[in-house]
C-alpha cells in the first residue's frame, strides 16, 4: 500500500508555509533557505552539522505533501560566518523569539 503522505497531493505555498514555520521553530535553521515545486523541496544554506542537516532534512520529508527533498545544505566551519569553526555566530542560535514562527505574516509586495 501507498504511503497516505505520498498520495495527498497539496499546494506548494502551503507546503512553503509548513517548511517556514518548521525551519523558523528549529533552532539551527537560521540561515536556511527552501524552495517548493511540485511537491519537491530544495534546501541551501549553512547548519553547524551533518546531524543537524539530517534532522531538517527528515523533519521536512515528513510533512505532509512533500514528494522529496533534495538536500543542499552545507556545514558551517566557521568560514562564512563569525565564530570559532563548528560554533558559527548565528542569527537564533537556540530558537528561542519573541516572535513565534505561528505570529509571522507573509505580505505581498506593493
């Protein structure tokens, strides 16, 4: 039998909307950057680590609707960003806000 998740076909922009918010409450996502077509997520962007790349990676295929995830996601030495190599200064680096994910509205550009 089928996966069910494989076979509930959904909108990218509400695919985009659950990867946002699932990427705004990980607290090692800061500076990931996702794109949706067809179901097909694309992930670029620095995580501190290879287990870190993994959980995004697997947290995402999860969700419902997404047919794949092509992970191009690299591991921040410490060269592209402020910080000791393995402890690159970012921007949440515990996930904790002010503004939850839930509270953040996306307005199109006049």
């Amino acid at each position: 039998m089928e996966d069910l998740r494989m076979t509930q076909n959904r909108a990218d922009s509400l695919i985009a909307a659950d990867v946002v918010q699932l990427l705004g409450t990980h607290g090692q996502a800061s500076q990931v950057l996702a794109q949706v077509t067809d179901g097909h997520v694309v992930l670029r962007g620095d995580v501190p680590s290879a287990e870190v790349a993994a959980d995004i990676r697997a947290r995402i295929q999860a969700l419902i609707g997404v047919r794949g995830v092509d992970s191009r996601l690299q591991v921040d030495s410490g060269s592209r960003a402020f910080g000791e190599p393995g402890q690159a200064v970012r921007d949440n680096p515990d996930g904790d806000s002010a503004v939850l994910a839930a509270e953040a509205e996306l307005r199109p550009r006049r």
